[in-house]
C-alpha cells in the first residue's frame, strides 16, 4: 500500500481503485483495495498501540497534533495539491475548508480536549443513603475506533473527525472515500512526522467492502456519508452492538422573509449553493422567499450565479469559482433533478446541463417555479443547482422547511433577530443559522448533527470528543453508618426511619 512506515503495508490482491482528477478526466493515482483479512492486521497494529498512546499526558497527546497544525502551513501548497487533484475543487474551496478547517481543528482540540474529557464530580446530596459518599465520571477510551468518510471533504469529515478520536486515546483506522483516499494518505506521512507512535493512525483504502470489515474490527464506528449507507452502518453496528454515529444527508432550506437583507441574503444563496460545486451536506439546497421579495431576490441570485467562472483549477488561485463534479454518478443524480423539475413545470434561468469540454461539470443552475412534487426539492441534490420557491408567509416557508425526511442544517434571514430566533425554534433542524449559513461548522465548540433522516449523535462540542469514550462512574465511600444498622435485630427499626426520612424530605412531592 502507498507510502508510509505508519500503513501497514499489504498486498492489496482484491484490486486496485483508479484516482481520477474529476476536473480533467485524468488518472492520477492508485490505491488498492484492503479486503477483511488486511483490515483486520490494521486493527491488530492498532490495538498493539492503543494502551500506550491512551497512557500518554493528554498534554503530549495534543503536543502532537500542535506540531500538525504547523504542518500543514508548513506543507500547504502540497495538500491543497493533493486535495485540488482528487475532487476537481477550487483552491479557494480546498483553502476555506480542507485546509482551514482541518489546521484550525487540530489547535482545538489539542487546546479543549483536556477540559472535556476531565473527570467531572457529580454531587451526591439529592438521596441521603449516600451522605458521605463522593462521586464522579470518567472518560475512558473507547479502543478503537473506526471512521469512514464521503468524498466531498476528503479531509474535513474523515480525518477531521480522527481527531477529536486519537486526542480521546484511541487509535484510529480511517476508511476514505474510495474516490478521493490520496488526501487521507497524506494526512498519515504528516502524523508519522509529527511524532505519532506507530499504529495510532492508519488508512483502510478500498470500497465500501473495505468500510464493511472495518466495522467488524473496530469498538466504535464514526460514519459521514449518505442516508443510504447509513442506515447499512447502523446496521451492522447494531449486530456488533457497539456505537455508531452517523452524519448523513441533507436538504438545507433557506427561508427569506420579506425584510431580510436582500444583499446579503442574495449574495448567501449564490455562494453557499455554489461552494463546493454545491457538494456540502450543509450548503444551500433550496430557498423558499416571501413573495413582495421574490423578484427582486431571483434577480439578485440569478446576476451573481449567471458570473460565475467553472473550468478545471489547473490556472492556481483566483481562476475559476466553481469547481467539477466530484463523483461520477453525482452529475446524473444532479441532472435528473434539473430534468425532473423542468418536466414538471420549473424554469432553468440559468445552466442547467453538463458544462461540455473535458472534465466532470455541471453549469451553475438557478430553477423557479418550483414545488414539492419535484425531486429537486425533496431529494438531496448534492450539486451546483439552486431551487427558489415563492411562499406567501414565514408559516408556509416554515411548514414547507420542515416538509423534509431530512433535518440537517437551515437558514433564516430577516432584520428581525427576535423574530429568525422565534421561527428558529420551530425548525426541525439540528442546526438553524439566521442571516447567514455554514459558518456554525467553524466554531468547534458548537455541536453539528442531523434529526430525523440527516444522522445520530453531534460532532464538535463536549459530545464530539466524548463520543469516542466509555464513562465510568465511580463512587468512594468517605465514611458511612456502620453497617451493623442495616442488620438484624435493628433492621426493622431503621427501614422505618428510613421511611420518615424520606417522608420528610420528598412527602410534598418534588419542588
Ligand atoms: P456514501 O454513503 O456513498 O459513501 C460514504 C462512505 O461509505 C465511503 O467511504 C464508502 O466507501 C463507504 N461505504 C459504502 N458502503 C459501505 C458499507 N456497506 N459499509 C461501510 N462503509 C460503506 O456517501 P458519499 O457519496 O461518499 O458522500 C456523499 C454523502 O455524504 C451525501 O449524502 C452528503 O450529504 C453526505 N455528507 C454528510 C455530511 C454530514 O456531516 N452530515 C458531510 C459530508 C457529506
């Protein structure tokens, strides 16, 4: 397997993957595909390092990943590289995301990882049996964890979340996309130079096959891909029975009341629905607007969007805005949307096709005249495409919102701050932004998750690190009656004060 001493080197019989650059149609790597017989010589090398690596002064632990940081402005040029190569993203998207995000988690949870995983006393005063007595909550480790990613941040939501797992005490085996690996291997040469012992990092490159054994080696299982997959994940943790998380798909609503800031609120529709060639689980996937606003925030949108440059990176920074279509059978995906939405009523004001010439891209697309009959808002769409629907209230925009087997991230913008928190309540999301959207992914210490279809469990946060440990409670008994009291001939007698105690404290009922 490609490079480095920390990968367990096999032999990758069961096939190689082709890296493709989505921009360029070209073949730029191979990775080979690790079969259960690999995965599980992976996790014998990681379960060797774990109780080692779990001794260690968490201190020394995040001196570590302080050195990674470092690395990666020291090394940027070459992941973002590595990152541009394989997705066929802007620089500009690899530089806010991939790099930004990883470097700025590394220094977080190097700095917060001790606060959240300290022991936390919990006070014993609510039940007198226990006067005397001192409890308290570890967190322990959980062994070894599992991560498998998607391929539309190779690194933000693979090997960001091996994170806050290794600074846990794990060790960490990550599956990657199988369309996107070359990033997270470059993640492992830049942990082995940082001083990570052997065995605490690895990479399982393969395909879904691969992510199936790893979750038959592993004590936790941490996945970000989509509702699909995920519920097979859930599956075969539930079999395994050991805990899943899962960060799946979305379809972000924007609701723009009448007063928002229509600037702001145009210039947000266009960027958050074009990031990433629109391949963000928590982008902007469709707007619902009031209608005095409607035409005039089509109009704006459409001006911004209709600009955009999209081509192949190859020219550097600053030379297109929008980037290729990762994975191949996402430009179908987007396409039969677009194609769907048409056949029912909706008019493209701008793209709407494959972009032609070489490499994988969809033209940026604005559709209105939409509704809840089209795929095109209902199902994720994962691309460069940007729904717009005429509502009459903030209760239609509400209600339509929530119309979604998804729950995963929303926006609402207005003037009225009092009234985006009021209508932020009712969203069934498991995050809200008003007047603006995304940014909460930067702020590490805020949790991220989905309801309803969109996942299980939160990144970031108490519950981001917590997540991959095992709590023990403990209670020391300081001093205590003496147990004589408890037994024969007082028993009786005790039992009965007990009981008026009790009635003492607790006959009102609870206050
Ligand atoms: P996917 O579900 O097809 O694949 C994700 C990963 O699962 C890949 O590494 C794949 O090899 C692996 N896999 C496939 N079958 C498996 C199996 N049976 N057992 C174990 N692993 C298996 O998703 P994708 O197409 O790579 O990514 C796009 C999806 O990811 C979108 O739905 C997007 O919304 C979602 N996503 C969610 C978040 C979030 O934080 N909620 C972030 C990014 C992407």
């Amino acid at each position: 397997m490609a490079s480095s001493g920390q990968t367990v080197v096999v032999n990758g019989e069961h096939g190689t993957i082709g890296v493709e650059n989505p921009a360029t149609g070209e073949l730029i790597s191979t990775v080979p595909v690790l079969d259960a017989a690999d995965v599980a010589a992976l996790a014998a090398r990681a379960r060797a390092a774990q109780p080692a690596w779990a001794a260690r002064d968490i201190e020394a632990r995040a001196a570590i990943f302080r050195r990674a940081q470092k690395w990666m402005f020291d090394n940027s040029e070459r992941v973002l590289a590595t990152v541009v190569s394989e997705t066929g993203k802007t620089y500009e998207d690899a530089n806010l995301t991939d790099l930004g995000y990883t470097a700025v988690a590394l220094g977080f949870w190097a700095k917060r990882a001790g606060r959240y995983l300290r022991d936390e006393r919990v006070p014993v005063r609510d039940n007198p049996l226990n006067l005397g007595k001192r409890a308290f909550i570890r967190h322990v480790p959980i062994g070894l964890v599992g991560v498998i990613g998607p391929w539309n941040y190779p690194l933000v939501n693979s090997f960001g979340d091996c994170i806050p797992a290794m600074m846990a005490g794990n060790s960490v085996i990550l599956k990657p996309s199988e369309v996107t690996p070359l990033s997270s291997l470059l993640m492992v040469e830049m942990m082995e130079a940082c001083g990570l012992p052997d065995g605490v990092f690895q990479v399982a490159t393969g395909d879904g096959s691969t992510g199936a054994a790893l979750i038959g080696e592993v004590d936790s299982i941490m996945f970000t891909g989509s509702t699909r997959t995920g519920r097979k994940v859930a599956v075969a943790a539930a079999e395994r029975l050991i805990p899943c998380h899962l960060e799946l798909g979305g379809k972000d609503p924007m609701i723009v009341l009448a007063d928002a800031d229509l600037d702001r609120a145009a210039n947000a529709a266009a960027f958050y629905s074009m990031l990433n060639g629109g391949q963000i689980c928590i982008s902007i996937e469709r707007a619902y607007v009031e209608a005095p606003v409607y035409d005039q925030f089509v109009g704006k949108v459409t001006d911004q969007i209709r600009k955009l440059r999209q081509g192949p990176p190859g020219g550097g920074v600053g030379t297109v805005d929008v980037g290729a279509v990762i994975f191949p059978p996402q430009a179908e995906i987007v396409d039969s949307h677009v194609r769907d939405a048409v056949a029912k009523g909706a008019r493209v004001l701008t793209g709407g096709q494959r972009r032609p010439g070489a490499g994988r891209f969809y033209e940026p697309t604005v559709l209105v005249d939409v509704d809840h009959t089209m795929a095109a808002m209902t199902e994720e769409t994962f691309g460069p495409t940007l729904p717009i629907m005429k509502v009459h209230s903030a209760d239609e925009a509400v209600a339509l919102a929530n119309d979604s087997i998804y729950g995963l991230q929303a926006s609402i913008w207005t003037k009225d701050l009092q009234r985006g928190e009021a209508l932020a309540r009712r969203l069934q999301s498991g995050v809200v932004t008003v007047n603006d959207a995304l940014l909460n992914y930067t702020q590490l210490n805020l949790p991220m998750g989905g309801w309803k279809q969109s996942g299980l469990g939160t990144r970031h946060g108490a519950d981001g690190i917590r997540k991959y440990t095992k709590t023990q409670s403990v209670m020391v008994t300081r001093f205590a009656l003496k147990k004589e009291l408890f037994m024969f001939p007082y028993k009786g007698w005790v039992s009965r004060s007990l009981l008026g105690f009790y009635r003492l404290l607790y006959g009102r009922g609870e206050r």
